[in-house]
C-alpha cells in the first residue's frame, strides 16, 4: 500500500498524479476502519481527502503554514504529517487530538475546535509575516457553514481591503452540522463555474499578449471581462470584497487542484479557491446521511452506524419544546446550525414558522433572541454550553441589560468527553452568574428537565438551563415543583452538607448509596439565585461541601462562599469541581476521575468535614 510508505509530507510531494489518487482511496478506507473504532468526525474528513493531498502537494509545511476552521477535517492532514500510527488512540485518553493541537505537532499552526477563526487567525499571521518580511504563505481551509460567520465576514473585509497575500480555500459541501442556511450558503449553492467565460478570457488574453494591441487601455478590457463575468457567472460577491475568486472546482479532481493551487500561489494578493466537495465521499451510508456521521460514536463499518434512540437530555428537550409549543403560539425556537444536534428536528418539522436556524452565527441568534423577546415572543435559544460563550457580550447588553424575557437551553453543560479542551461546556456558570438580572437553573435527572423547561418559559425571566450530554448515571425521584429560587432537600443527614447541582446531585446520590453518607443531600436546583433562606440554616450547623461539574472560579461554589463570608461563616466549606485550567480529552469517567469528581472523592471529603466538626 502507498499509504504505508508515507511518513511525512515530504513522502507526499514524491508520488505522481496516479499515485496520489490511489493513496486518496487508501485513506479513505483508513479512516472508515479508524473512526469506526474509535468514533469521531467521518463525514467532513471523508470529504477532504483529495483537497489535503493537493495543499502537502503544493506546499513546504517546514516554511508554509495551513489553518483548519473548526479544525475536525484535519485527520487526513495528520495522517500525512507523520501521525497515522497514532490513530488507533484517536480521541482517547492522553491520545492523538480530534482537531489541531499545536503541542501535538510542529505542522499544527493553531488551534481550532470552534468555528470561523481561521481567516482571522491566518491574516494574523500573514500580517506579522510582511512585517518581519518573510517569504511563505499562509492557506486556511474553512467550510461554507463557517463562511457566512460574522467573524469570516469581518476577516474577509480586512483581507480583501488591505490586499493581503493569502490563500483561502473554501470547501463548499452543502453542509455545517446540519444543512446550510442563509444568503451567502444560497449564493454559493447558486453560482456554477462557466469554462465558456474562463476559455473566452485565456483565449482574448494569449492573443493580446503577442500583438501591438496589448496596450489597449486597462479601462476598456477591465469592462469586457466585466461584462462576460456579469453575463456567464452570476454574482461576484467574493471579488467586490477585494479578493481574487476562482471557482468553484470540483474538489475530488485531484491533478485540476494542484493546478490551481499552484497557480494561485504566484499571486501577491488574497485569492479564494472555491471547491465542491461530498461529505462522506467514498463511504455510501455517510454520503447518503450526512448529518448522522458528522460526528458519531464507535459502529460497525459494515452495518453502519445504528441509531438506538436512547432517552437523553436533548432528546427529552426537544419533544418538551414540541409539547409546550402546542399550548403556546409564542413560543419559538432558536438554533446555530445544530437543529440535529440540540434535539429541534421535530419542532421544526411541526412549526417551521416559529422555527429559526441563523446558521454558525451564534452573536446575531443571541441578539436576534433578544428582538424576538422584545415583541412580547417567548424565545428559546437552544446551543451548545461551549458555543454560547461566542454570545457573551450579546447576553450582557442585548437581553440582560433590557431585561427581555427569554430561555437559553446549554447543552452539553459540563464534561463533554473526547472533543476535548474546545468543547468542555465546563465554564458557563462562571460567564453567566456574574450578569445582571441572569437566572440559572440545572435539572438533577432527566425528568426535571420538562419541568424546569415549562416553569422558564412562563416566568418572564431570563433563565439560562444548563443539562449534560447523554443519559442519566442514577434514576433519582423528580423534582415535586419548581419554585423561584428554591432549592430540594434529598436527604437529611448529620454534621455535613452536601449542596450539588445538576449531573452532580446523581454523584452525591451514588457516593452516599455506596458508602451511608449520613449526610444532608441538597440539590440546588437554582445556581443564581441561591437559595440563601435554605442555605443559611443549614449554615447553622454544618460543614459544607460542594460539588459542580463547572471551573470552581465564579461557579457555584464562589457563589456561595462569598455569600456565606458575607454572612460571617465560620464552618468549613471544601468545594469540588474543576481547577483553573482547560480539561483535555478522554471518556468522561476517566476525566472525572483525573479531576476528583468521583463518589471516592465524595467519601473522603465527607469524612474529612465530619472530622472537623
């Protein structure tokens, strides 16, 4: 096999046309197997083979630097640059990366998990380079999800006004997560490339260049080609930003890339190389359903990934929204290009015109929540706990400082696994707790989540409802009523308390089945507000431990220090949760037992407050 001959980049440079082609193939069969295994993102890598293969054909990665958006579709890039045999670990535990990670590899320029920072990132780079005056170039690969972003948009105006030499290759697959949405992913589903405009310009050109009429005024050509381009490609949105368009291309021509790609390379200004793509190209059951191998669990190569409809938080999220949008016609529902991801199909399905997907735009759906909010709609922005962070200072001036009534639903809150340090929703009660007019709340078991959902959605309050990814570990009894602020005594026990939230509470609940606690079990149910009535009495008498799957700095445990300090304390408080760093990747078991988060750690610090007492 080709693919086992290759260890470096350079290894890739060597081989001709017909031979890159086959190792294409031979990836693609590698991937299958690896991602099968192991899980992962196997459609979007799938669909880059033949673009990764041309950009290590065409550039020196020792002088020339390549930046991933979003950074899942770099697997074929690290198995050409020396880490193939690294993958049998792929997003385990201490083992190779599922995006770039620059301590991985002297070849990863920067790192990426979210989407859109590539071409800002890039012309970072490119701008530093001119200033040092160096000579290599800079190419980022960004999807057409992450293109129509506000922070691409913004990149895209610097680059094409300042002239930036820069490459940017645009993978166009009809796809983020789920399908594109918006203008700019309609323009690209639109525009077709015409050879009748490209072989009448090479054609006026070639026969320009040898005669006495080459000199003809600038003017004057510059306004034919105008007029063949506006008459033969319909739109040129990317050249009125300032940059060079070609395209698009079809992005499994292997020969017709490197052609291009080194073509471009001669320019001194920025250029973008439009390419077609197949999501899932080469494996049929991820081609023909794109959105269930976006990212997907360990399957069976051969049977294809089996959807088991186990119950989750999102699931259960998502036919609540159904169930409350058929009693209340303001209801509407929100999502980032993760309707699939955040449990909204059916919703969508059902009440399409309460139903907004922006797109990968998480700042405008956090505003354009607040102007749904404004007209007296009651809003529910549904994201991943780690996405939302992108829409902190929209949260602060445009819903909370006006105080719009409206719910935003944190998925994927706390440990999210083997995406790693990017997608840990580990610090949204930090970010939240400190605005004004914020209230936050976490349900300790799946059947509170419908519960708590209802009670926000009639408060007319800001109410942010942050649940884990997955099922529950322990079936605990669920919550009787919501109540304002209010918190759910468990368990009456002696001398400790335990105060947990969310996931957590299900923690405290199995440390004390396995060992007899003989401790007050509390599940504060609102995070901001305390309860300070409740947690004053129990003040009294106690030590207190905390548990939250969140940074200790500004979560629940420095909540309620600091109002116990202010309340002249004088018990011990231990808090458990995650230090001040980022957490890497690895099943959420062995991450919580890294951390400390674990019933043995529980036990121990139990015993260790009993003491003191």
């Amino acid at each position: 096999m080709i693919l086992d001959k290759i260890n470096s980049a350079e290894d890739v440079k060597k081989l001709k046309i017909k031979e890159k082609k086959q190792l294409a193939e031979e990836i693609r069969e590698f991937l299958i197997d690896k991602v099968s295994k192991n899980g992962g993102h196997l459609g979007s890598n799938l669909g880059v083979v033949e673009i990764t293969i041309a950009l290590l054909s065409c550039f020196d990665l020792e002088k020339d630097k390549i930046i991933f958006d979003v950074g899942h579709q770099s697997y074929v890039y690290k198995i050409l640059t020396g880490r193939k045999n690294d993958f049998d670990k792929l997003r385990k535990y201490k083992g190779l990366r599922g995006f770039p990670y620059r301590k991985e590899s002297k070849y990863d320029f920067f790192e990426t998990g979210h989407s859109s920072t590539s071409i800002s990132a890039g012309l970072g780079m490119a701008r530093a380079r001119d200033i040092k005056k160096e000579n290599y170039n800079i190419v980022t690969l960004i999807g057409d999800g992450s293109i129509s972003s506000g922070e691409s948009l913004e990149a895209i105006n610097d680059l094409g006004f300042n002239k930036t030499k820069m490459i940017i290759i645009l993978n166009d697959n009809g796809m983020s997560i789920s399908s594109n949405v918006g203008g700019i992913s309609s323009y690209l589903s639109r525009i077709s490339i015409n050879t009748r405009y490209l072989k009448v310009k090479n054609k006026v050109k070639h026969s320009l260049d040898g005669t006495k009429y080459g000199s003809v005024p600038v003017k004057v050509l510059s306004r034919i080609k105008d007029g063949l381009r506006t008459f033969l490609v319909p739109s040129k949105y990317f050249e009125a930003m300032g940059l060079t368009y070609v395209g698009p291309l079809d992005g499994h021509d292997l020969s017709l890339l490197i052609k291009v790609i080194n073509q471009a390379k001669k320019s001194d200004k920025p250029v973008i190389i439009h390419i077609r793509t197949q999501k899932g190209k080469g494996y049929t059951p991820a081609m023909e359903n794109p959105d269930l191998y976006h990212s997907v669990a360990p399957f069976d190569k051969e049977k294809g990934v089996i959807n088991t409809q186990k119950e989750t938080y999102t699931s259960i999220f998502g036919k609540t929204m159904v169930d409350l949008a058929s009693k209340n016609d303001k209801l509407v529902a929100i999502t980032a290009a993760m309707k699939t991801g955040v449990g909204l199909e059916e919703f969508f399905l059902k009440y399409p015109e309460r139903s907004f997907d922006v797109g990968i735009c998480e700042e405008h759906a956090t505003t354009f929540t607040a102007g749904l909010a404004n007209e007296n709609l009651i809003p529910v922005f549904a994201v991943y706990s780690t996405f939302l962070q992108r829409g902190f200072d929209q949260i602060i001036h445009d819903i909370c400082m006006q105080n719009l009534p409206c719910v935003l639903a944190l998925d994927r809150a706390g440990l999210v696994g083997s995406d790693g340090e990017t997608h840990q929703g580990i610090f949204d009660l930090s970010y939240l707790s400190l605005i004004p007019n914020m209230v936050i709340t976490s349900p300790k078991t799946i059947k509170d989540l419908p519960k708590l959902l209802e009670w926000a959605v009639n408060s007319k309050k800001i109410v942010a409802i942050r649940y884990p990814r997955g099922g529950d570990e322990l079936e605990l009894t669920p919550i009787k009523k919501v109540e304002y602020s209010k918190w759910e005594v468990l368990k009456k026990g002696k001398k400790v308390v335990i105060i947990a939230t969310g996931k957590m509470v299900q923690k405290a609940a199995l440390a004390d089945q396995e060992y007899n606690l003989d401790a007050t079990i509390v599940n504060a149910t609102f995070i901001k507000p305390l309860d300070e009535r409740l947690l004053l009495k129990l003040a009294k008498e106690n030590n207190i431990l905390t548990i939250e799957d969140n940074v200790l700095n500004g979560g629940l445990s420095s909540l309620i220090t600091c109002f116990l300090v202010k309340n002249k304390y004088k018990g011990n408080i231990i808090s458990m949760g995650f230090d001040d760093k980022f957490v890497e990747q690895g099943t959420i078991e062995e991450l919580y037992k890294q951390e400390g988060l674990t019933i043995e750690k529980i036990k121990e610090n139990v015993r260790k407050l009993k003491r003191k007492s």
